[in-house]
C-alpha cells in the first residue's frame, strides 16, 4: 500500500528546493528522483508525487494569492520557505484535488504533520490557521463525515521504541574550540545521528553516524543526556524515538557530506559563532550542555 504520508513529505522537500533555487520544472522533476532514490527507492507512490508536484507548481500564484487573502498581515515573501510550501501544498490538495481521493480534513491535517515534521517551532499553528481559514470559506466541506480508517489508538507504554544515537563533535585548532554540524535541507544546523543497530551500543551508533556522514573519526567522551519523543511512522503508527547523545573528540581536519539523507551541508564552526545558528528547539539544549562542559574545561 502507498505511503502518502512519506510521499508528501518527499514532495514539500522537492518544492523546497524548487523555491529555494529558483529551478526550472525539468530541474524539480530531477530533484524529486533523486528524494525518491533516497527516501522510498521502491517508487510505487512516483505517480501521485509527480501529479501533486506539477500541480503544486502550476497553480502556485492562485496558491499564493490564497495564501495572501487568508493571512494579511503576510506576504508570502515573509513567511518562511519551509512554511509557504507546506501551504502550498496544502492548499493545493484542499482546493483542486479530488475529493474522493483526499477529503478536505485529510489535506488539512497532513499539512499540520509536515509543519510539525519540518517546521518551526509555530509553524503547525500557523499552517492551522490559514488553511482553517481557508476550509471554512469554502464551507468547510466533509465536516460530518468520519473517518473510514481511523488509526487504532495506542497506548504509550505500548508503541514500538526506536533508538537513536548523536554526538556534539569538537576539535582543538590553533588555540580554539571547533564544533562540527550538519545543515539539513530545511535550513536548520544540527547533529548527526543514526539508529542503533540492535547489536550496537549507543555510543557504537554515534560513532558510526560521524563516520558515514561526514567521514569523522571520533573518540566518545562523556553523555550529554538524551530525549524522547513520539513520531508518526508510515507503517507503524506512532513510536517512540529515544535518543541519546553524547560528546565526542575529532582531529580537525576537512569534512564533507557524504551521506546526503536530507542533508545538504557540514561545516566547522567556532564556540563563539554557535549560537547564532538555527538550530531545532531539541538540539539547542544539547549544544549548550556541550559547549558548557568544554568550556568548563578550559576554565580549569
């Protein structure tokens, strides 16, 4: 069974890029093969995405002015690249798709999991709100109706766990402290991470996502805590993500990104420079807890 869900985030990251760099169709359709070779290889979904795709794209300045009329105090200059395309297209599968296929509810709602997906920390309220605004100027239609395949609702301590492992990557250079970060696509630096392997440790796990990602060989150092939050896997429902991450020691050297998976960046950046990064609300604490520690070190 397609995974619509998957394919729309596949989508928004394609238009993401289509906005971002100004691409020309042929270009975007080229972006789009190379998330679905990475993301869903098996390409049974490559219909509806190219159609959801090229619909988005031709009917983006109506989308646009929607978008305009139902948040007037924005300009769709102002509201963030993430942001808009999500509305994109939200809006677009509200408006112009078939009903049948995606009723109203569904299209709002899936636009709220991608914010909450990729977006800011706002960004699910906001995309609520437009596209709220939007479904009730249309006179809200399917408002009664109730979901043929309502998900069957899963009880905390019962959801499947996944493990995850990541590391705060420092390096001494020239007197100074060195921090490496990944970029991903949608404009935040973060850590590398990987799932544990179910033979592996998490501090195995940790040091082998530096090593595929960016090609560091790293020395784990000490804890830097971890946290736990529920995801929306396609298959499974909702799991649980625990994730611990931990402090690690590199020789600074040249890196680059060797393993993309929504990636697109990785740089050295000095402690002074961090925390004027975009970073995702749950990775800053631990940036902060790492420089702490080191610079606790150097104050010793």
């Amino acid at each position: 069974m397609a995974n619509r869900h998957l394919s729309r985030s596949i989508v928004l990251q394609s238009l993401f890029e289509w906005d971002l760099n100004a691409l020309e169709k042929k270009a975007v359709h080229e972006v789009l093969d190379r998330n679905v070779t990475e993301f869903a290889p098996n390409k049974t979904d490559l219909p509806f995405m190219e159609k959801l795709l090229d619909g988005v794209m031709v009917k983006q300045p109506e989308l646009d002015q929607v978008i305009e009329k139902a948040a007037p105090e924005w300009s769709i200059d102002r509201i963030s690249p993430v942001d808009r395309n999500i509305l994109r297209l939200g809006l677009y599968e509200l408006l112009f798709a078939d009903r049948s296929e995606v009723p109203a509810k569904v299209a709002i709602n899936e636009a709220i999991e991608l914010a909450k997906q990729f977006g800011g920390d706002n960004s699910s309220r906001f995309v609520n709100g437009v596209l709220g605004a939007v479904y009730k100027e249309i006179g809200e239609p399917g408002k009664e109706e109730k979901s043929k395949n309502p998900r069957k609702k899963i009880a905390f301590e019962d959801m499947e766990i996944q493990r995850l492992s990541g590391a705060v990557v420092y390096a001494e250079h020239e007197g100074q402290i060195f921090l490496a970060l990944v970029h991903d696509i949608f404009g935040h630096w973060t850590l590398s991470k990987s799932k544990v392997r179910e033979e592996e440790s998490f501090e195995d796990g940790a040091t082998r996502a530096l090593l595929e990602e960016i090609g560091l060989e790293v020395k784990i150092e000490d804890s830097l805590g971890e946290n736990e939050y529920v995801a929306s896997h396609p298959e499974k429902g909702k799991i649980r993500k625990q994730v611990k991450y931990f402090l690690a020691q590199a020789p600074y050297q040249d890196i680059e990104l060797l393993k993309k998976g929504g990636l697109d960046d990785t740089k050295w950046f000095k402690v002074a420079d961090i925390l004027e990064l975009n970073f995702y609300e749950d990775i800053l604490p631990i940036v902060t807890k790492a420089i702490t520690v080191l610079v606790g070190r150097g104050s010793k």
